[in-house]
C-alpha cells in the first residue's frame, strides 16, 4: 500500500466524508432544515405566483433545494473544525488537502442528493409527470457535485468564524439564485440577463429538470450537461488549489 | 544509528516575532528527545513544523527519511502526534474518533480494532469507549489522543506537553506507558517545561528559548554544563574550625549554615574523600554529607535567563 496513492487518499477521503455526515449531517435541525426547506418554499410558491405553471415551480424549486442543501454546510466545516481544533489532528494525519476536500465535497453531495429527491417525490405526488428520469437523475448527481464544490469554494477564506462564512456565503447564494431562470423564465429575460444566467451553473441545472419534467428546455440539453461538467471540474479545482494555500493559515 | 527526525534551521515568523529561529538539531533512533523551554520558547511552533501543520518560513524538516514539505504524506504515514490541544472529535464516541484514525492511516478495519480495544484497555478507556469524548475528563481526553496517534503503531511519536495539567492517575498512566513504548524501540520527541519530567524521562534534552537553542544534552551532562562547581553538604558531630575546612585539598569555598556546612567544589568525588580523611584526623565524625548536584531546575534557568551585560 502506498499511502500517497490516488486510490488510498480517494479511500480515505471516504473517512472524511463518514466523519462529516455523522457529526454535521446527520443532526437534528440540520436535517429538519433540509426536509422542510422545500416543503415550505413549496408553500411559498404556491401562494405567491398562480400564475406560473406548476411544473415550472417545482422545477426552480428542485433547482434552489439541491443548491441551497448542497452549500448548506460544507461552508462552516473548515471554521468548525479550525475553532474545535480537529483541523490540525486532520492536518498532522497522512491525507492531502484534496482529499479532506474531496471527502466534504462528498458528504454534501450525498446530502443535497438525498433532500432534493424528497422534493422531486413532492412533485410527482403532486402529480407531475416525470418524462425523462435518467436525465434528470444525470442532472441531480452533476449538479449536487457542482454545488458542493462551490461550497467549498465559499469556505476558502481562512477564517475560524463559522458566522463570518454565512453570512459571506449567503451575500454569494442568493443573488446567484436570482439570475438563474427560477422565478423568470430564460425566455423573458433580457439579454443581459441571458448573459448573466449564462454564469450560473444554477441555470443548467434548472433548464434540465425543466426538460426532465415538461420536455420543454431553453439550452440544448448537451449543452446543459456539458456546461455542469465543466463548472464542475473548474470549482473542483479550483478550490482545491485555494484550500492547499490557505489551510496553513487556519491552524 | 538513524536519524529519525532531521530539523535544518527551522524558522517561523508571525508578524514581527520569530517565534523559532533557526533550530537545528538530530533526533535518532530509539532516543527520548526532549524539548525543554519556558512557554513562549517556540516548542509548539517547531514541533508544528516537524508535524507538517504548519509550513516553515526558512529551513527544512526531514522526518523519518522524507521531507516534511515534499513528501508530507509519506512521512506522516509514520508517526503519531499528540498535540498541545486535545483535538478528538467530541461529537463522536471513542471508538468512531479510533476507527476515523484507523481509515485515515488505511489500517484494515479488523486490525483498527484490534488494536482499539488493546489501547482503550491499556488506558484504562474500555468502559467508556461508546461515550462520547465531550463527556470526558482532561485526563480521559488525553488519553484517547495519545491511543489515536498509537493506533497504527508509529515508530516515531511527536508528544507537545503531553502531562501538562492533568491528575495524577493520567500523568502517571501516559510516563508508564511512553517509558514501554520506548524500550520496545519507538522513538520520542517530548516538549515540556518540566525539568523533572525531562530529567526522568529523556535521554538527551535540547533546551529552547526565545525561539533558539540554547543546548542541547544528555539531562545530567547539562546539569554539569551549567554548573560546574558543586556543592557539599557536610556535618560532624562536634565543632570544626572553618578554616581548616577551607584547608582542603579541592574545597574552593566554605559556608555555615546552622550546625551544617556548604562546601563548594570543582570536583565533588575527590573532596568527599578528602573530607573521610579530615574526619579521620580530627577526630570529629560526619553526621550528614550529601552532595548537592544541581537541579535541572538551576540549569534551565541558568541556561534560560537573558544574559546581562
Ligand atoms: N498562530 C500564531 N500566530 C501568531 N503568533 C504565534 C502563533 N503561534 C505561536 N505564536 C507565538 O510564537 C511564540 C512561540 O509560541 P509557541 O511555539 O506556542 O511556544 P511554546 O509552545 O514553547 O509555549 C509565542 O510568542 C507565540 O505568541
Ligand atoms: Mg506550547
């Protein structure tokens, strides 16, 4: 076994990723947080635009529940853990910082996966059709690593205030979500609103579900996907190379 | 011999303070290194460095055959470290915080916990070992830390005050255990700013301050390195004249305390039988004589204070 191997350090991420679920996930609230959230934004939509059709919501609303759920947490995790000093057990133990990463990138991942389908079973006991399920679950899986990765991304800056990081990634989250095509369709918007969805991986991710549930799509669906995969492994990198230059800064 | 531990005039900066400035020093197989030094000396910023937590500003670290910098997984991959800050995860139970160590070192599950239950036993942590580490005392705590940096059996243990503020029992438990471990041949590279513990437990001990070494011996050889001149404690059972004392052969200096008498010496061994044949002659008997060696107390201040002009 050499433990610098690709595939030792992906196993023992999968300690990270454990490790991250039992202590972060797996609580009360946060689970509460994440099975409701889309219950009552569900409620919120419903009341507020009788206008748009049903499965326009709740194909934002499958959007904004994987986005949200998928950089709920990860965020605080490194402020967490620098405060709790667990950091610098990591730090000392034989496991690269793209590994930690990767398995907190993990353990979101399997998170906003599993809140988001609870809200796609909402829709469909709604009674909307589900037209194409593999693209739909293609989507969710890129689409959750994709959010996960930008939640790591929000947790680069090394500081040990786990409050200082939401609120810094809220500033971030929100806007996103708003120039994504979930409240106006891409078709109504402006072109310079076009060129700003055009940003968010939030979009793709949206226009997909949107075919998977209506057949109708704005992007050609292997541009969606392919626009995820490429968002995705530019964060993922990204953050990666930003967490191995601030992690010592933590400790 | 092989040099387990290889630090290369290790610096840090913070700011305006060079908290380690340019320490150097070897640490070879089967030793109990010690790294005496006042708080504030540097002892956790260079251990930090040799542990591959923080990165140097200037230096190098080579820990059992690698750098620390080039190759940190590789080197990691063989030692254990209890740091200054009990840092078990205290959301999870003993166990998990073992069988977490356990996947992070690829250790097979059967073996993590194997060698789970023979350390919790050891410790005296068995019972408790599905509490969750948030229930646990100072002492548990630091317990289950030092079975976490053992579990995948290290050659090289890195130890940042590991008895500092702990009850008796615990203090007791860990030296115990650390004195086993070494002679089972794990090398160990203790910070403290105990001189009795370094004194009684390390073979050679590098003293820190200010963030530089200031020496670097076995504990009794720099006890001598300070103070040369030893001291004699001697009485007898009747009135000798003080001058005939100073006569000795030896005796650089005499002073009266009570009924007891101080001699200072260069060297103690030829005094103490020259004080036999004093008796001897003056027919006047030693009631006490005991020599006064200096304590690594005396040493590590004297090493440690500034020097004055
Ligand atoms: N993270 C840090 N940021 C700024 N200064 C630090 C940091 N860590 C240690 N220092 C400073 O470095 C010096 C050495 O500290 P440390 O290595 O903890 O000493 P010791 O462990 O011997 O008590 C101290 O002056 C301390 O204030
Ligand atoms: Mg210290």
């Amino acid at each position: 076994m050499n433990p610098a191997s690709f595939i030792e350090q992906v196993r023992r991420s999968w300690a990270i990723a454990k490790k991250d679920i039992r202590i972060y996930y797996f609580k009360g609230p946060v689970l509460i947080f994440g099975i409701f959230m889309p219950v009552f934004l569900f409620l919120a939509f419903l009341m507020g635009s009788r206008q748009l059709p049903l499965a326009f919501l709740v194909s934002g609303l499958v959007g904004m529940t994987l986005f949200f759920t998928a950089t709920a947490v990860s965020p605080a995790i490194f402020p967490w853990e620098g405060q709790a000093k667990t950091l610098e057990r990591l730090a000392s133990c034989p496991i690269t910082i793209e590994a930690i990463v990767f398995g907190d990138m993990t353990a979101s991942i399997l998170f906003g996966i599993g809140i988001t389908l609870v809200t796609v079973v909402i829709g469909l006991a709604l009674g909307l059709p589900l037209l194409h399920g593999i693209t739909l679950l293609v989507a969710i899986f890129l689409a959750a690593c994709c959010f996960s990765a930008i939640g790591m991304l929000l947790a680069v800056p090394p500081t040990n205030v786990p409050s200082n990081i939401m609120m810094l990634s809220s500033l971030i989250k929100f806007p996103l979500v708003f120039i994504s095509g979930i409240f106006i369709p891409l078709d109504q918007m402006p072109p310079w609103g076009l060129g700003l969805a055009a940003c968010s991986p939030l979009t793709y991710f949206t226009d997909l579900v949107r075919y998977s549930f209506t057949d109708a799509h704005f992007f050609p669906v292997p541009v969606d996907i392919s626009a995820l995969a490429v968002f995705t492994a530019a964060f993922t990198a990204v953050t990666m190379y930003l967490h191995k230059r601030t992690m010592p800064k933590r400790m | 011999m092989t040099v387990m531990i290889r630090a290369s005039d290790l610096t840090k900066v913070f700011g305006s303070n060079t908290a380690v400035d340019h320490v150097s020093f070897d640490v070879d197989e089967g030793e109990i290194f010690g790294f005496l030094g006042p708080n504030g000396a540097g002892k956790t910023t260079t251990t930090r460095m040799l542990t591959g937590v923080i990165l140097p500003d200037a230096g190098t670290a080579t820990v059992l055959g690698h750098d620390i910098r080039s190759d940190p997984v590789l080197a990691k991959q063989g030692f254990g470290v209890v740091p200054e800050t009990s840092n078990a995860y205290t959301d999870l139970t003993a166990w998990q915080n073992l069988m977490l160590m356990g996947e992070l070192y690829g250790l097979e599950r059967t073996r993590a916990m194997q060698r789970s239950s023979d350390l919790l036993g050891m410790l005296g942590l068995f019972e408790r070992k599905d509490q969750k580490v948030q229930a646990y005392s100072k002492g548990m705590k630091q317990r289950l830390i030092l079975a976490m940096s053992l579990l995948h059996e290290p050659k090289l243990l890195f130890l940042d005050e590991p008895t500092s503020g702990l009850d008796v029992q615990s203090t007791q438990m860990i030296l115990a255990l650390l004195r086993d471990l070494n002679r089972q041949g794990t090398t160990i590279f203790l910070t403290t700013h105990n001189m009795e513990e370094a004194n009684r437990l390390c073979h050679r001990v590098g003293i820190i301050r200010g963030g530089s070494i200031v020496a670097i011996d076995a504990p009794e050889k720099l006890k001598m390195a300070i103070e040369r001149v030893h001291r004699i404690e001697v009485s007898f059972d009747r009135e000798v004249p003080g001058d005939a004392l100073e006569g000795i052969p030896g005796v650089t200096g005499v002073n009266r305390t009570g009924d007891k008498w101080q001699l200072t010496a260069d060297n103690q061994y030829e005094v103490i039988r020259s004080l036999v044949a004093f008796s001897q002659q003056n027919a006047a008997s030693i009631v006490t004589l005991n020599t006064l060696a200096p304590s690594l107390d005396d040493a590590f201040l004297r090493l440690t204070e500034v020097t004055g002009p």
